[in-house]
C-alpha cells in the first residue's frame, strides 16, 4: 500500500513539473475600491506564483445571477494568486434536479463566455493548463446532493460536469443530516449507494455540512479518500458546521484532505476575529491530522460576504437560522478580500511553516486528492 508521503512525492514530482513550466505572473498591487493596494514581500509573491493554490469552496459570485466580467473583476481573478476556485451552492427541495441543471447551465456558459480569464475544469490536467495560461480554474460542484433521485443521476450529472458534491446541506435529505438538524441519524442506506456512485464515476465526496453522525457514517462507508473542503476545527470555536477532532482524524485517516475557512463565526467566537485566529485552525488542524491533510476552502466569494447586497445577506442569514450563530460582521479582517491567499501566506511564513508546507496547503494537498478522485 503507498504510503500518504509517497503519494505526496509521486504527485509533487508531477505538479513541480507543471508549474515550473512558463506561466502568466499575476500583478498583486492591482487597486480595487473594496480594499486598499498593498504591495507584498517578494518571498510571499514568489511562492505563490510557485504554487498550486486550490481553494475548494470559492464561489464565483455569492449571487443568484453572474456578474458582468468587467475589466476591474478580470484583474481582481487574475491578481488573486489561485489557480483554481471550487464553485458550488447548496441547492435542495422538490425542484433540486431541474434546478440544479438550471445553476449548471448558467455558470458553465459564464466559463464559456469569459475564457480570456477562467476556464472550466473535468481532470486535474485543466488546472495544471490553467496555471500554465495564467487563467483560473473553475471546479463546479453542488452544496448538497438532492438532485441525485435516483442513483443514475449520478452519473448524468458528472456527464454534465459535476466533479464534487456534498451528501447533504444544513438540513436532513435522504442521504443523511445536516449539521444544524436537531437530530442527526447518520448515514442512510441510500447515502451509501450514492457514494458508492460517486465512487464509481469519479466525483470527490463532501461531508462539509454534513451532521456529526452522517460525517463519521459517510467516512466509514467511503472506500476512498473524501473531503471535508470548508469547515474548521470545533474544539478551536464551539459551532455545530465545525467538524469534531475525531471526524477530522477520520477523515485523514482514509487518505482526505479537510479544508479550512475564513467565514468568522466558524473562526472565532469571540473578538477579535483576524486572520490570525483563522491561522490557529491551520495550526491546529496540522498538529492533529499532519501536514499531508490541511487545505484552504475559504467559503467567500472575491470580496466576503460583507459586501453582499444587505437584503440578500439578511436573507442568508435568516435561511440558515440562528443555530449558525450570526454577527453583524461576517468575514474574517484581513481575509476579505480578492488577494487573500498573499495574507494567508505571509501568515504561514511568519509562523514557519517550510515553502514546501506552504505549498501542500495552498493546494499540493487538494491537487493529489483531486488527481486521485479524477485521474490526471
């Protein structure tokens, strides 16, 4: 059986290869109205133009329509620092499949119509050619796992383009409970069958808003490596969405990779809550699980969800309830804003963490996980 640190050698030696390769350096003093410019330390600059950055749950837009590509959104992609964004909503009900399709259709042509920035993505190749044309990779999953009716579906919609999925959203479905669900009773038979498909086809499970019970049944019932792709640590912040010491060890037991995001109730419960509360998962997660396991899924769009539309943040709020334990403000300082991968990595630095840990984090991690969902 291959070790974790042979895979990560094996896989490595491939990604070096592909990002060593010429590429488009992206600027990083591109000014938005959002956030002031900020040139960074070189050493920060030039590992993350070196590196692989994966963030596995950053949408597009935290929006119900695409935005414009306008030339000030294209330099705020291209100036990001990351190769690929796994795009995903949590879509669930009666409607789900033909909603579902309908979110596919919408975003899959967005990708199409602004390929001078983004590119879509259905083996781990595309992100290696999107560092390489210095465009953004985008990976399009779904937030729940409600579309599925019946097993086939699983299948069509990875024909679609479907590469990640979650089992459930905040709530129960007939794959299990979510995490804010007064009583979780796991995994069900179904659940079981539809990771068997996922399996089968190649699509990388999630178990990121899954209840604590159905995460650990999902776990035991995989028979390859899943992910966790945005949660935190709960024994850092005492919040049902955050996964439990034992759901993260189990996780990396089988070979998956768990996510950290910066959404700020899930970082800290108290004040302040800044990006260097937000690294204390990071720590917290590498001491508990190993480096090989820790990854970014930052669960923001470019600019946070502070940004949003009042009424729309309002109403997000009011759909999740008030087990998610809301506060006025609900990102992270200093981890809101379109080039927060640099602030992240000079964090890891100044905590020293080694270049070649920083690059399994931003997305070496991801990438073998991906590769070995999806092939090559």
């Amino acid at each position: 059986m291959m070790t974790d640190f042979s895979r990560r050698q094996m896989v490595g030696a491939t990604l070096a290869a592909a990002v060593a390769a010429p590429y488009i350096s992206r600027p990083v003093q591109a000014q938005t109205s959002a956030y002031p410019p900020r040139a960074y330390p070189k050493q920060v600059v030039d590992l993350v133009n070196e590196s692989l950055v994966i963030d596995m749950l950053h949408p597009l837009k935290i929006a119900e329509q695409p935005e414009p590509m306008t030339e000030k959104l294209a330099a705020e992609f291209r100036s990001s620092g990351i190769t690929a964004m796994h795009h995903a909503n949590g879509i669930g009900g009666p409607d789900a499949r033909d909603m579902v399709l309908t979110f596919y259709m919408m975003w899959t042509h967005y990708i199409a119509v602004n390929s001078h920035v983004l590119t879509g993505v259905s083996k781990m190749a595309d992100i290696l050619r999107a560092k390489r044309d210095g465009k953004v990779a985008v990976i399009i999953g779904v937030q729940n796992a409600d579309h599925f009716q019946k097993k086939e579906d699983v299948q069509t919609f990875y024909n679609v383009g479907q590469r990640v999925s979650q089992l459930t959203y905040n709530s129960q479905n007939r794959l299990g409970s979510g995490s804010t669900e007064r009583v979780d009773g796991g995994l069900t038979d179904y659940g079981a069958v539809i990771i068997e498909e996922m399996h089968k086809v190649g699509m990388l499970v999630d178990v990121s808003h899954c209840g604590d019970r159905t995460t650990l049944d999902a776990i035991a019932a995989s028979s390859k490596p899943i992910a966790i792709t945005h949660s935190n640590c709960r024994s850092l912040t005492n919040h049902p969405r955050l996964k439990t010491d034992e759901a993260i060890k189990a996780c990396a037991a089988k070979g998956g990779v768990m996510g950290i995001a910066g959404v700020r109730n899930f970082v800290s419960s108290t004040e302040p809550t800044t990006i260097t509360q937000l690294v204390d998962h990071f720590d917290y997660a590498v001491k508990l699980i190993g480096i090989d396991h820790v990854g970014l899924g930052s669960d923001l769009d470019m600019h946070g969800y502070d940004d949003m539309p009042a009424e729309l943040r309002k109403s997000m709020k009011e759909i999740t309830g008030p087990k998610y334990l809301w506060r006025d403000k609900i990102d992270t300082d200093g981890f809101d804003h379109p080039r927060r991968v640099y602030d992240l990595t000079e964090e890891l630095l100044r905590r020293r963490y080694s270049k070649d840990n920083i690059k399994a984090v931003l997305g070496g991690n991801f990438a073998r996980l991906l590769t070995a969902t999806w092939g090559g």
